[in-house]
C-alpha cells in the first residue's frame, strides 16, 4: 500500500469518527499520529455471567437446545438484576434507593 492510499484511507475512517489524526513532527518530518476514538471492550459487562460456571454451558446449552440462553432462568435473573451504570437494570435510582432503606 502507498503512503497516498494509506493516507485517503485514514481521512476517509478520521471523516466516520472511527479514528483521530494527530500531526506531529518526527525525524524533521511531518507525519500524522493515528488513535482510535473507540475504547477496547471491557471484559467488567461480563463479570459474574453465570454462564462462566455453569456446569451445562460447555456441551448442552446452545440455541435450538432444551438448556438455552433464551429459556435460562439463572441467566435471565442475572441480567434482570445486574449492574447497569450504577443502577440496578429495569429500576430507576429512587427504586434502588427505597430497596435498600426497606
């Protein structure tokens, strides 16, 4: 690849907001420094799945099968009762706030 396509490339993802361009000036020359806007994914949205322990999760749950992640009442529950940017899923703050007072 040519530094010119490599170049219509990068404007090209700058103009989509996947990537950020910073030009800087190395070995005398100038040159553009590349960094992604989007953050790496973080493995803390999946902390506490329970499909990590389950017994059944390697060999008999798949879709389609009678142990499932659709019909999976210990999956639903904990997505039901996880964390969501600090607040409980499904519930506004003040529902959280009046559960843990009662």
């Amino acid at each position: 690849m040519s530094s010119r396509e490599g170049s219509r490339i990068c404007v090209r993802l700058e103009s989509w907001g996947l990537i950020k361009r910073e030009k800087i000036l190395c070995d005398g020359r100038w040159t553009y420094r590349i960094k992604s806007t989007r953050k790496p994914p973080s493995i803390g949205s999946i902390l506490g799945a329970p499909c990590i322990t389950c017994a059944q999760a390697g060999s008999m749950c798949a879709s389609g099968n009678e142990i499932s992640p659709e019909n999976c009442d210990t999956l639903e529950k904990w997505i039901l009762t996880s964390q969501v940017g600090g607040e409980v899923a499904g519930e506004s703050k003040a529902q959280v706030d009046l559960g843990k007072e009662a």
